[in-house]
C-alpha cells in the first residue's frame, strides 16, 4: 500500500490507504461431506479430543491410557505417597466432620413405615429420614474416588438437590402418610437421576447443563437458601403445627401463627448457636488461614449442645431431641425401586430436575478448583462419575449426591492431594454410622436447624447479583426471576421460569441479529462502528453494514426489513453528500449460513439493483463463501465486483470502477 487516496475538495473525506492490488476471496480447500459431518460431530461432541492421548501409543500403553481414562484412580494411585496420605487423612477428617452433624437426624427403632419425617438436615429437606443422608455420606464417596477425575471435589448430600426432591415428590406422595411410598420414590429418582447424568456423559451431551446460566443459578440458590432457612424456622422456634407448604407467604404466616407455640428455651439455644455459627463464618473469611473455624463450628455445636442437654435434662423443659438411633450400615435397595406407571413420570421428572442441578454443582466445583491447583477437569468423565456413583446410591439407600462447593473449599483449604481424602470421610462416616449414632441421642433440632441455616446462608451471593446489575440488566431480569419465582411461587417454578427467560433471550438474538454500520477511520483503512467510534466518518455514496450472527430462516425476515430501513434512511439524509450507490455487507462475524440465507442474499441482490443500488459481500467465511459459490453456479448472481476479501479493498475498487464510469460518460458527452 502506498500514498493516500483522498477525496479532495469542500466537505468531502478520507477513504482511506491506495491499494497496490484487490485480493481474492478464496473458498475454504475442498471436503467431501462425510469429511465434513466427521468434523462436525467431532467439535460438537470431542471438542476437548480426549483420544488424542492415545495417538502413536503401542497397543499395550493404549489398554494402560484407556483404563486411566475410565479409572482414574489407576493413574494417581501407582504415584500415591505417604505425605500425600497425611494431608488427605487431615483433610478427610475434616470434611467429615462438617458432612456427619449436617447429615445426622433419627431414624427411629421401628418399622420403616412408621418413620418420623420430622427431623431437619439436608435428608430432611428432601423429606427422608436423614439417616439417609449418613448413608449418602459413605457409599457415594467411594464410587467417586474411584471414577472421579477432581482431586478437590467433596461429595455428599447438597442442600438444593434435597429441596427440590422433596418439593417435587411431595406432589405425588404425602411423606407423612407413606413414607414408605415416599422413601421408594426418592430411590426410584435418583436411579433416573444417575442413568441421566451418565448417558449426558457417554453421549457427549454436557453441553445441555450450560443452559443454566450464572444469572438463573445466582438467583435459585439465593431463592432456595431462602427458603430453606425459612422451613428451619419449625425447629429454631420449637413449633409443632407447621405449614407443609415452601413458598414464603405461607411459611411466615404458620409462623405468626403459631406465636403461642413458641419455646423460649428453644429459641436461646437456637438464636445463641446460629450466632456461633455466623461469627465463625465470618472470621474465617476474613481470615482464610483460620478456616478450620467454620469447618469444627458445626461439630462443636453438635458435641456442646448434647452434653448440655444432657447434664441439663434439657428435654424435658422444652427442647426437642433426636432420641435414640439404630447402629449399622447401608441397607440394600434395590428391591424398594418402583417403576409403577402411576409414578414413573414423576420420578423421572424429579431424577432429571435434580439430576441437572446436581451435576451443574459439582462439575462447576470441581473445575473452580481444577483451575485453583492448574489441572483440567473433564466434565464429561465427571458426568459419568456422578451419574454412576448415584445409581450404585439409589440401589444403597441413598439419594441424589454431588460435589457440594462449600464441603469442597474446606477439603480445598485442607490440604487435599487426591481423592482419597473422599475415602477417608466414607469411612469416618462408616465408623459413626457402626458405632458412634448413640452419642447422638440427646442432641437438639434446634442444632440442627442451626447448622443447616448457617450452611446454606453463604448461597445468598450478594456481590455476584450486584455484579450481574453492573454488567447486564437482561441478566438481572433473568436473576431476579428465578429468585422470585423460587421464593413465592415454587422452587421447580422458578427454576423453570429463569431458564425459559434464558432460552427465549438466545432466541431473540438469534431472531434479531445484531447489525451496525461501519465507518472509515479517516487516514487508515479501518472501518469501524459508527456508533462507537466518533471519529469514524461515513463514506460518501456507501452504506456498510455488518452482521453479526449465522443467517438462517429465523432472522432473513428481520435481515431484510432492516437493510431496507436503513437505506431508507440514508436515501432521505438531507446532508448527505451524494447519492447511495453501493451497499457493502461485512460477512466476517457470519460464522455459517442455510439455504434460507442463501436465498436472502440472492434476492436481496435483485432488490439492490432495482434501486440502483450494487451489492458487495466482503469476507464470507470457508462455508458461507462455500455455498455461494454453489449458489452462484445455479443462479449466477455474483458480479465481478460482488465479492471483495476486505472492506478497504471493497470501497477502494467500486470508487474506482464508479470513477473510471464517470470519466468515460464525460468524454462521451465532450465528443
């Protein structure tokens, strides 16, 4: 490029740099369409490769690299050392004394028909006997030490995952009136919850948890926090007659209700842990290296309540108690499965709600940390090792489990090398479950109730929705919804509500493009948005406009109606400084294109020239430039200036050609 091609005279602007030579558009090397479709399936379900490991392996490595694959303990075990052990064993502990109190609740020493559902721990919320969340604490931790791929990830009960099965199943079935019912329906659940997360991960369908955005995640567990704190209320009052019901109008209202059931005694002991409990909170997040705070305050309550209540024969003046427990470990289950037609779509609706919850926690976990420590976390091998670990639980009487953030960042901030800090907390959880349940006979619900409000508080994020404010008000609108909906309506309500405000706002983008036009940075050869940029100037005689989306039959419509509008208004601009002759359409943000948008950019050819107009596409990409090249050969629309590589090329050479026209009318007219 050389010298300065400029419009001289009163009014007019720069174009931009002389152009030694107009590039051609090249159309993408030749592919077969098997070639194509393999390429395709292989970015749309391999875009990590995961077999690249295995190329130029001899057979034997390849047997030794697929078994890690599947097995990742077969690849950190062989490696495994005694430091790495002491730092797992610490942190194992660790987070198995965080898991045990937020999972400890009666199941009485009588028949399972005749279970008490009125306990308060994460089983609870899912209206089990909470018991089952012991057990959910011990086999699925050891399925995911074996198959998991995150070093960091502590798996267990979660507090969302519980609200929502008990919520959803709570439609079908009354656990007060058949809890044996109940109880089959939530193992039933998290079978189809397992097979669920485990086909997403064979078939290399991860992609479908990502419609969960920040925004609806923010917004739901703010709600559910909400609301599960609030259905605390029952036990940190001492109320007996409470609503069954989740939303918060009717929970507040049982509430003032109920005034006169109020216990005293209740409420001191409930008010003075829950403080306990915040204030460690918080001086561990002030202070991280005193994390082991927050992680020993749960226990501490645990311990320090039942030697009160003990010593003080607290029961009997008010203060509700566990009462005793019944040692042993998991119960087979796979005999209490039920596939009957009458609850078949309800449990497969609750294992597939909270199967994606579930799994959108932990995958985002277990990278969160990945990230921390500088290793990669495959999402899919995890969607398998989630999704195993819960149908090997649903046959071990147990219910839907993941890698719950808060127990992760403690066994994070533990010190945890490995997975085997998972195995060290299956089998404290193992040894508490054989021989350890009496010690809990005199500990309080109100305790409980404490511990549960104080670990589901730190879901209500604050800064994050402050964030999403700044950011994006559409985003908040999304957050918002599903935080309200979640609160006043119901918890799957509002879930569902949040995602279908998601959904619809990729549709809008993807039925109504975003389209700007371009202006020339004088002195360069830049062209860029006109809005944006102050100094970009309008190139006389030219309307440059991009798109930036695929073109496909949801958007031609709103396409062509655009374009229109804008020459329109460039045809009425009364400053302007002559008459529209091109239209450049800037085709480099169009990453592909369907036969409906093959047919827009043919007909819209044939409408520009009518009014006069010529018609330039600047830079399609490898298909897009395919197709029209396809196109062109049936239609022959394209002209010898209807496809230029840049803009400054494309307004250089129709200034050029538009010029050369001009000279050559004018000598007409001389002779």
């Amino acid at each position: 490029m050389e010298g300065e091609c400029k419009r001289r005279g009163e009014g007019q602007v720069e174009i931009g740099v002389m152009m030694e030579a107009v590039h051609k558009v090249e159309a993408a090397p030749p592919q077969s369409t098997v070639d194509k479709m393999k390429l395709r399936f292989k970015e749309t379900f391999f875009p990590d490769d995961p077999f690249r490991r295995f190329k130029g392996q001899p057979p034997r490595r390849k047997w030794v690299l697929g078994a890690q694959y599947l097995f990742p303990i077969l690849d950190w075990a062989p490696n495994y050392s005694l430091s790495f052990f002491k730092s797992d064993l610490v942190a194992g502990l660790t987070i198995a004394s965080l898991a045990i109190p937020q999972a400890t609740r009666p199941l009485p020493p009588i028949s399972i028909s005749h279970l008490s559902f009125s306990g308060i721990s994460y089983a609870k919320l899912a209206n089990l006997p909470p018991i089952i969340g012991l057990y959910s604490s011990f086999v699925p931790p050891l399925v995911y030490s074996v198959l998991g791929s995150s070093r960091d990830l502590a798996v267990g009960p979660v507090s969302i995952a519980s609200l929502i099965m008990g919520s959803m199943l709570r439609q079908a079935v009354n656990p007060n009136t058949d809890p044996f019912l109940f109880l089959q329906l939530a193992f039933t659940a998290t079978l189809f919850a397992g097979i669920f997360q485990a086909s997403l991960g064979i078939l290399r369908l991860g992609f479908i948890i990502d419609f969960l955005s920040k925004a609806t995640l923010v917004g739901f567990m703010a709600g559910a926090a909400i609301i599960v704190s609030l259905q605390q209320l029952k036990n940190l009052l001492g109320i007996v007659h409470f609503t069954k019901k989740m939303a918060v109008v009717p929970v507040l209202s049982s509430v003032f209700h109920n005034t006169h059931e109020w216990s005293w005694q209740t409420v001191v002991m409930g008010i003075s842990f829950l403080a306990f409990l915040l204030l460690s909170r918080h001086v561990s997040i002030r202070r991280p290296k005193l994390f082991w705070l927050s992680v020993g305050a749960p226990l501490a309550s645990v311990i320090i309540s039942t030697l009160l209540v003990f010593l003080l024969k607290a029961q009997n003046h008010g203060i509700s108690i566990i009462g005793k427990l019944k040692c042993g470990l998991n119960r087979p289950s796979w005999d209490n499965l039920l596939f009957d037609s009458t609850y078949l779509g309800t449990t497969m609706k609750t294992g597939i709600v909270t199967g994606i919850i579930s799994l959108t926690e932990g995958i985002a976990s277990g990278r969160t940390f990945a990230s921390l420590r500088g290793y990669q976390v495959d999402g899919n091998k995890e969607m398998m090792a989630i999704g195993l670990m819960n149908i090997v639980g649903s046959c071990t009487s147990c219910y839907v489990t993941t890698g719950a953030f808060s127990r992760s960042a403690v066994n994070h901030n533990a010190g945890c090398k490995t997975a085997m800090s998972n195995v060290v907390m299956a089998l404290t959880v193992m040894v508490t479950l054989l021989f350890l349940m009496p010690l809990f006979a005199y500990t309080p619900n109100v305790v409980l109730a404490a511990i549960i409000i104080g670990a589901v508080i730190g879901l209500i994020d604050v800064p994050a929705a402050y964030n999403i404010w700044k950011l994006d008000k559409v985003d908040f609108l999304v957050c918002m919804s599903s935080f309200l909906g979640v609160i006043f309506i119901s918890v799957q309500e509002g879930l569902a509500i949040a995602v279908g405000l998601s959904i619809f706002r990729i549709l809008l983008q993807t039925t109504r493009p975003k389209m700007i036009a371009l202006g020339n940075i004088p002195g360069t050869n830049i062209y860029r948005d006109l809005h944006q940029y102050q100094d970009a100037k309008r190139v006389p005689g030219f309307l440059i406009l991009a798109v930036e989306a695929p073109i496909n039959f949801a958007n031609t419509t709103y396409l062509n109606e655009r374009i229109t509008r804008w020459i329109e208004n460039e045809n009425s601009m009364e400053d302007k400084e002559t008459n529209l002759q091109f239209l450049i359409l800037d085709l480099s943000a169009v990453p592909t294109v369907d036969t409906s948008g093959i047919s827009f950019l043919i007909d819209l050819k044939k409408s520009t020239e009518k009014h006069g107009l010529e018609l330039t596409l600047v830079n399609p990409m490898g298909e897009v430039m395919e197709k029209l090249q396809r196109a062109n050969e049936i239609h022959d629309f394209l002209g010898v200036n209807s496809l230029h590589l840049t803009i400054a090329e494309a307004v250089f050479s129709l200034s050029s050609q538009n010029k050369l026209q001009q000279q050559e009318v004018s000598s007409a007219l001389f002779i």
